[in-house]
C-alpha cells in the first residue's frame, strides 16, 4: 500500500516556529510530526510512502532516513512549492491506480497529528499547544519502551531527574534527561521536551518548553511557547527574544551549564581532567626518554 | 528619555530601550526628580521596544526607593507586550501596578 506525505511550508500564523527547522520536524513530545505520521501509516499497512518536501528537504531527509525504522520504503522528494492534495495526486497517482492507503491517508497534508483533525496544529499557537496536549496520551506508541505514566497525567522519560520537592502536577510530560531543581512547579499542562534544565524555584504552567532549554531561576513560564532564547506567549501571540540568558536560554549557547547541572556531565568533565592530565604526564615521559636517548655516550 | 512633574505626578517618559547602556542614567535622573516628593510616579513605557535585565534592575531600584518612602504609588504605563512578556518571565509583573490606557 502507498502513501503521499506533504510537509507544510509556510504557515504564516505560527511561522516563529519553523525558524530552525521545517514544521516536519519541530520536536514534539520527543519525536516529530512526521515520525508520527509515518508511525501511523505503518500502522495501517502502508509499505511506500512518498515525502513532498519544499522547505529545507535535507532535515527532513535526515529525520525519515530511507523508513525502515518504520519497515517502509520512504522517497523524500524536494518540491518547489507545497503542493495541494489535488496537485499531488496529479503528480504521483495521476491514474488513480489500485494499491493505495483508502482516503484520507492516502494523500495526507500534514496540517494536523494522524487521528487530530479537529485539533490543526498551525492555525495559531494556541492550536499548537492544544494540540500537543491532546496528543500526549497516544505519543506513547509501543515502541517507546523509555516514557513512563509514573502517576495519572504525569510522563517521565529515561534519565530525567526531578529535585525531591519539586512540585509536578498533572498533565505533564518531562522527556528524557531533562533536570528539574529544588522548588520548582511543572504544571498543570507543561510539556518539557528532551534535554531541558529548569532551575530552582522556576513555574512552567500551561506551556511548551523546546528540547536543550534552559529555564531560569525563579523564572515563570506561563502560557508560552520556549524554545532556546525564543519565548511565544500562545494566549497574546507575542513574541520575545529574552536577552539575558540566565533567564531563559538554549543550553547550547551556554555549554558550561550541562556538567554543572547533570551528574553525568559531571562526570564526563572529571573524565576530561583525567585524561588531560594523563595525556601531559604521557608527553613528559616520552620528553624524558628522548632527552635519555639523545645523551651523548661518550 | 523625558522627566516631567506636574501635579505631584512624575512621569517618565520617551524610553525607546532601558539596557545595561542606560540603566545608569535612568535611575540617577529618576533619584533626583523623587526628591520633589511626588505622591503618583508613571513610567510610560509604550515607546520601549527593548528591555533586558538591567533595565529590570533600574525598575526595581524605583520600586524599592519607592517602597521604602511609603507615600507615593508607582505604576508602569501601556508596556508593549514583549515587555510584559519579560515581566512575567521574571515575576516582576507582581510588584508593579501595570495600567494600560
């Protein structure tokens, strides 16, 4: 059975959040909108699926790699423009021939997650934050051995760590390794994405923070959209670029925070230092024997 | 940046940016005008496009020298939502009275 995925290009409404990437592959409760598209129509016994890509095809690409994650055959074909769902069947089933997924997957606009069609993911970013909250039940796709439901509404993934009195309240969803300190509340409706750090004492209610995201100390993230430095507030569709990173920034703009705050990172850094040092002391035995083997003999 | 007291009421005005740059210049002309003891300070903030952290540190010295006095009421006037998107990331929107006209 075949199957034809078009990736939104531009939307202007909630354009903020293809900066980095195309909306295909904006990270969404771990994964991403196509991955889950390409989960569901495995699930419905597609075996090819054709990809129309017109923005940033390569990211895209990267993300489906050749499907067999899935057990497909994906094609990603670079476009000029998004097609329509009419211009697509023109191009890649001109003659309506048999062997395709029955309507609507097999000619699928990715303007919405597979079965949410009452829930449009870029219509407003208020959409986008409903929408994700409404997915988070069915993220939780059998292969994804790693997210926990470790109290009703509340999901945890592998290698996070929440400080004993932080405060999380239902529904969250805190992916993996993310850090959250002493003091600080996640909920009611916080999604945290993988990697993020919340500082002490900081509030994320009602928002989205992006993967590799700092959260300040003592910082309230309320009804937002985060994603590195970039802060949308979904309910007044304002937008912020915060410039003082001890607020709210990308952790990979400031490196140094990573070992301060993981255990891992720690450890890591530690490691360095050893084999730094093992590295000097190596180069001075190998000056020293030089200097031995160059002794004159008489 | 214009200052004007009338009627008791302070009003800082014309603030395109309040940045480390002139934070330093904000809270010395605003000490000086607070020793005419006026009872409403406003800080009109609708022409500030750019706020960071020591521009919060200058409101917060204002609310402070403020607060301290007891007898005047501070208010932060018409700030662009991108200002009141700071002010809520830092909580500081709890300290002012924010009024928009």
């Amino acid at each position: 059975m075949k199957s034809v995925l078009i990736c939104p290009a531009t939307r202007r409404s909630v354009s903020h959040l293809a900066e980095a990437m195309p909306f295909a592959t904006v990270p969404l409760l771990g994964e991403c909108l196509i991955t889950f598209w390409l989960g569901h129509l495995a699930s419905l016994g597609a075996r090819d699926v054709i990809v129309l890509v017109a923005d940033r095809a390569e990211l895209v690409r990267r993300a489906v790699g050749d499907g067999r994650r899935w057990g497909l055959r994906v094609e990603v074909v670079t476009v000029g423009s998004e097609p329509t769902v009419g211009e697509a069947a023109a191009r890649c089933r001109p003659f309506g021939e048999p062997g395709w997924l029955p309507a609507p997957d097999d000619l699928v606009v990715m303007n919405h997650l597979p079965g949410c069609a009452a829930l449009p993911l870029f219509e407003s970013y208020a959409g986008w934050c409903a929408a994700l909250q409404a997915w988070i039940p069915q993220a939780l796709t059998p292969g994804r051995v790693r997210m926990r439901e470790l109290h009703p509404g509340i999901w945890v993934g592998s290698g996070a760590r929440v400080a004993p009195r932080a405060q999380l309240h239902a529904p969250c969803w805190i992916g993996d390794h993310v850090a959250i300190e002493t003091d600080a509340v996640i909920g009611p409706g916080a999604i945290l994405e993988d990697r993020v750090v919340v500082g002490e004492g900081a509030r994320v209610v009602q928002s989205v923070i992006g993967p590799d995201t700092f959260v300040g100390r003592l910082t309230a993230v309320v009804e937002s959209i985060a994603a590195g430095s970039l802060l949308i507030n979904w309910r007044s569709e304002s937008v912020l670029r915060v410039p003082d990173s001890f607020l709210l920034c990308s952790l990979g703009d400031m490196p140094s925070l990573v070992p301060q705050t993981h255990l891992a990172g720690a450890a890591g850094a530690f490691g360095r230092t050893v084999l730094r040092w093992l590295k000097r002391l190596r180069a001075l035995f190998s000056r020293s024997n030089c200097a031995a083997g160059t002794k004159p003999s008489g | 940046m214009t200052i004007k007291n009338e009627a008791q009421v302070l009003t800082i005005s014309d603030i395109p940016e309040l940045t480390a740059v002139n934070a330093g210049a904000f809270r010395e002309q605003v000490t000086s005008a607070l020793r005419e003891s006026p009872t409403v300070i406003e800080v009109e903030l609708s022409r500030t496009r750019f706020l960071d952290s020591s521009g919060l540190g200058a409101l917060f010295a204002l609310y402070r020298s403020v607060g301290e006095s007891g007898e005047a009421t501070l208010r932060l006037v018409n700030p662009r939502p991108e200002v009141r998107q700071l002010l809520e990331l830092t909580q500081m929107q709890q300290l002012f009275e924010i009024v928009q006209r």
